[in-house]
C-alpha cells in the first residue's frame, strides 16, 4: 500500500457502544428460485452439518482473532434456506459467537425461512437455540403466482407457517414480492391488506426485478416473461406505501415496513453504515481493524469455502481495505435507503468533504431530497423510485 493510499484512509468510527452484527449464510436450498441470484445452491445429497457447524465455529473465531471483543448485537442468518439447518448446528454456531465476543442483552437473533421446511418441532428447536426473530419467504398469497414464482408452497403452507411462527417467536417477519407478471394494482392492494392482517410488526415487499444470469432473465430475452412497465410499477409502490403506512407499518427503508420499534436491527447495522463480520460461504463482511475499514468477501461454492476453511481457519477470498472515497460512496448508497436519511457530517468524516450543496440544491428543486428539521439529508418518496440516480448524483 502505498503513503498516498495510507491518507486516502478514512478513520473507522466504530464506538463501543456502536451495533455490531455477525451475518451468517447457509447456503443450501431445496430448489433454485427462477428470480434469485443470491448465492444458493442445491444438493441431491445430505449436507455434512457437523462439519459446516465446525467450520462456522472456527472463522468466527479467525475473525474475532484478527479484530478483538466486540459486543454483538445482532445475528442473522441468511441463505440460502436457514431453516434447512438443524437446531444443534444453530445453536453451535451461537455458541461460537457467544464464546468469542459479547453477547449484548437482548441482542436481536434473526433467521430466515421458507414455509416448506417450517415445522413447529424444528422452529422450537431454533427458539432454544436462541433464536429470537425469524423471517419467512412466502413472496406470495395466491397459488398461480407462487408456481410462476417457482416456489415449493401452497399459499396455505405459508399462511400456516405464519401461525406457527406466531405461536413461538414474539417477532416475526415475511416477505411479499410484487409488480410481478400480471398483476394489477386491484389485486396487489388486496393481498397487501390480507398481508397486513397477518404480519403483526414487519412485512419485507421487493419489487419484481430481473436479475442478469437468471432463469427469469432468460425468458425475458426470449419475449416469454414480461413484468409491469414503469408506469405501473411506480403505481404499485405508490400503493404499498399507502397502505403500509395506513395501517401502521410505514417504510422505515426503500423495501422494508414495520411498526416503529419493530424494525429489524440487524439490516439496520447494514444501512446505517456499521460494522459486521460475514462467515459462511459467499458472505460479506465490513470490518474495521487498526483504525482502517476492510471489505471481506469469503468463497461462494460451499465446498470449496469448507476446504479452505478447514485448511486456513477462514475462506477468505476478498480482504481489501476500503478507501475513504469508496466508503463515503457506500455511505451514500446504504444510508439513503432508509427514510431517516443521513447525517451529513458523518458524511464529512467519512469523505473528507462535505456534500456538494449545489448538487443538493439542484435535487431538492426535482422534489427527490429534503433536510429534516433536525439537519438530516434524506429522499422522499418521490426520490426513492430513482434512488440509484440520486446516489450516483450525490456520490459524483
């Protein structure tokens, strides 16, 4: 690294009393999704879950080497189908963090399901693990729509698995997909509203979006998939937010509604800009360590990750400091998401600058960003269906 990198460093603002997160990934399904591009793979054999457990267990503790105690205040685990893993690999992987770092009281422990792997025994048996939160993919209420969507349950499956989350986790949240091929705004606003009923705190609700490299991408170019054009694709995010927020569950980002309280700490960690290890294989990390900030990235082919895991005590595959010019674009990129906005001279600590107010202003005049009464820049709603061009605005 060279003296001119060295300045370009911007100083990590990691407090002590500031959130860390550790995201977990299990990268397995039952089948590939024709919309995802996550890192998810499908096995036609048993996954050897002892030795992933053994494996989770010893990158945590590579990673809680290299960076010193932390206070943990929130795990997730992501996938992939988490809830493919048995409750005693959980819980192993718990154990780890919990024996290498802090854990906060009443950290938020999150885990993410598919309704065809839901059990009641099964989420019990997460629930004693210490899982706290769980998240259920059901992405849609109508039978056809889950075929197309190319998912293993009924709509009825889903709905049952929403009771059964109820019954044992005070928190819970699911996940609706819309703007999807032929749907109309009449017939999304009814199922948001049968969504509502049942969500309790939290409802997660992506837009439809075809992804490069997918199945979906693939019939799109081939003229056989076609999803709602702009017009009515901005008309159904104008409805999600009036009806979310009707009922009591506003945006507190781009995609993600809750009661006020109920939102999901961990992804707030993410947006926020904050500090978090990934572990498990394709995870992502940001790391601050000797007062530099790192991007880690670990090996995506699950036993490949176990490989070098096994050999070197982590999968590593990206381990790069991030300069200060690239931190402040990821400031920019996460915190802009969140309806609260962001702290402009967090942003000036970061960049070393302070936000361009000519570009501001000229945003401002397009009706895309306001200032809070309490100093914080933050895009409207009528910002956020461009959001990646105010991004890019503000970030040039």
């Amino acid at each position: 690294m060279s003296d001119a990198d060295v300045l370009d460093l911007a100083p990590a603002d990691t407090r002590e009393d500031t959130p860390f997160g550790v995201y977990v990934h299990w990268p397995f399904c039952l089948s590939k999704c024709p919309y995802c591009d996550f890192n998810s793979h499908v096995r036609h054999v048993a996954v050897e879950q002892e030795r992933f457990a053994r494996a989770f267990a010893a990158e945590i503790a590579t990673t809680a080497a290299r960076i010193g105690r932390r206070t943990v205040s929130t795990v997730f685990f992501g996938g992939g189908t988490p809830s493919l893993m048995k409750p005693e690999t959980v819980g192993t992987v718990l154990d780890a963090i919990a024996r290498h770092w802090t854990m906060a009281l009443g950290a938020e422990v999150s885990l993410e399901a598919n309704p065809t792997s839901v059990e009641a025994e099964r989420f019990r048996g997460f629930r004693t693990a210490g899982v706290n939160r769980v998240s259920l993919g059901v992405q849609a209420l109508d039978d056809d729509s889950l075929k197309a969507l190319g998912r293993l349950h009924t709509a009825a499956e889903a709905m049952a698995a929403v009771a059964t989350a109820r019954k044992i986790f005070d928190r819970y949240s699911f996940d609706l997909i819309y703007a999807r091929p032929g749907q109309g705004i009449a017939a999304w606003t009814s199922e948001l509203r049968r969504a509502i009923d049942e969500a309790a705190e939290h409802l997660s609700l992506y837009q439809l979006t075809i992804e490069p490299d997918t199945p979906f991408a693939a019939l799109e170019s081939a003229g056989k998939l076609s999803v709602p054009g702009d017009t009515i694709a901005r008309h159904l995010f104008d409805v999600t937010q009036e009806v979310c927020a009707a009922a009591g569950l506003p945006a507190y980002e781009v995609s993600n509604h809750a009661r006020p309280g109920a939102e999901c700490r961990h992804n707030l960690v993410y947006w926020r800009y904050g500090e978090y290890a990934g572990v498990g294989p394709g995870a992502h990390g940001r790391l601050d360590v000797g007062g530099r900030r790192v991007a880690t990235a670990t090996e995506k082919r699950p036993e490949d990750w176990l490989a070098r895991v096994e050999a070197a005590g982590h999968g590593l595959v990206v381990d790069e400091t991030v300069t200060r010019a690239e931190q402040a674009d990821e400031f920019l990129l996460m915190g802009l998401r969140l309806t609260e906005g962001i702290d402009p001279a967090r942003f000036a600590r970061i960049a070393g600058r302070p936000i361009d107010p000519a570009r501001v202003a000229d945003l401002k005049s397009y009706g895309f960003v306001e200032t809070t009464p309490t100093g914080r820049l933050r895009v409207t709603r009528s910002g956020f269906p461009v959001l990646d061009a105010v991004v890019a605005d503000l970030a040039a």
